[in-house]
C-alpha cells in the first residue's frame, strides 16, 4: 500500500515513516510539508493513501482533500491531526477524508487505521467517535429552504450563507471552513447571483425571511 505523509513538521513525518518502515505492507512513497505538495504528490504518485494534517502553510489540508478527492478520487485521505473540535472533523468529512485520527494516537491505532482507510473503510479516534455520537444524538432543528431560490445553492454556498447571516466576515468564514478567503469571496458572488440579491445584506434578510413562522 503506497502512502504519502503531508505534515509540515519534519520531525513528524519521520516518526510516522520509521513506523510504517517496520511493515511488510506499507510503503511512504513520498512527503509533503504543505497542501500544494500534497496535491502535486497525487498527481504524480497516485498513492493509495495520504496522511494529512489540516494546519499546513500555503493550501491546508482541508481544502488539498477537497481537490485530491474532486481529481483523484481513488485516492484516501486519512486526516491526522491535533485538532479534534467539531467543526474540523466535518469540514474534512465533508471534503472527502475518510478517516480521521488524533495524532497521540497509538502505533497499533494508526497502522489499523491507515489499513482500514486503504482498503475502503472509514475510520475515527475513539474520541472523534464519541464527539460524533453525541452530535448527531443530539435534538436538532432541520432547517429546510422555503424560497425556491436557496434550493439551488449547494452545501458549500448554503455553509457560507449561514456564516453570513451569523454576521462573521470573509475572513472568518475562510478560517471557520478551512478554506481561502478568495474562495469564500468566489462562493460568495455565486450565492448573489443564484439568490438574485444585490449584496450579503439582502442575502442574509432572504435567508431570514425563508425562516420566519
């Protein structure tokens, strides 16, 4: 099983590629210390697993596993990070990754996990387990679009309309979702156009009216 590790910390990315050197199944066929390398490794290397940090310099992680997973879908990404809060574990559910595992976890974890994702299946630290139980355990309002307008929007751009209407700027919207402050304000003109509002103001007052009893 061919692997890539993407960490921009190197003492990391030779921890875990001491630990994968001592099996007979699984092989680091390259190292990336960003998202844009990673993308690239994909590209050239077509491995059958990528461990990936979400924090990286450049393009992060979440957003490299969204492209990896839109060009190259046979490719998949084990997210393994530090970060276990709620809105990291969905944003890079949402972008494809398909195991994501904390980065104390132990030896025999990681190599499980790691197999698991390479042979197809998904795969979650007991704690992000947990944390996912109790999220979805828990009595929520479903939010359903009235205006035919808002049905057109995709997860994405209904994601970004939300933060809009929470009041949040561009910047907080791109470190909320993991994504780049020119493609919040790319989905943003998106939602304008779909929406048939002049600007963010009457975007969020829609959104609002389509809620009103």
């Amino acid at each position: 099983m061919k692997i890539v590790i993407a960490d921009d910390h190197p003492l990391f990315r030779s921890g875990v590629r001491n630990l994968l050197g001592t099996t007979d199944d699984l092989e680091v066929v390259g190292e990336a210390s960003s998202g844009d390398e990673a993308l690239d490794l994909a590209a050239a290397l077509q491995p059958d697993v990528i461990l990936m940090d979400i924090r990286m310099p450049g393009l992060n992680g979440i957003e490299a596993t969204r492209l990896i997973k839109e060009r190259y879908p046979r490719v998949e990404v084990l997210v393994l990070t530090m970060f276990q809060d709620d809105q990291s574990v969905f944003t890079a559910m949402r972008a494809g990754a398909k195991g994501y595992v904390l980065k104390d976890a132990d030896e025999p974890e990681l190599l499980q996990s790691i197999r698991m994702v390479g042979n197809g299946g998904a795969v979650f630290s007991a704690d992000i387990a947990s944390r996912m139980i109790h999220y979805f355990a828990a009595p929520r309002a479903a939010v359903k679009p009235e205006h035919p307008a808002l049905a057109e929007l995709s997860k994405r751009e209904m994601e970004i309309l939300e933060r809009i209407a929470e009041g949040e700027t561009n910047a907080q919207i791109a470190a909320r979702l993991f994504i780049s402050a020119k493609t919040v304000a790319n989905n943003i003109s998106t939602i304008l156009n779909k929406l048939q509002v002049a600007d963010r103001n009457e975007a969020r007052r829609l959104l609002k009216e389509s809620r009103d009893p």
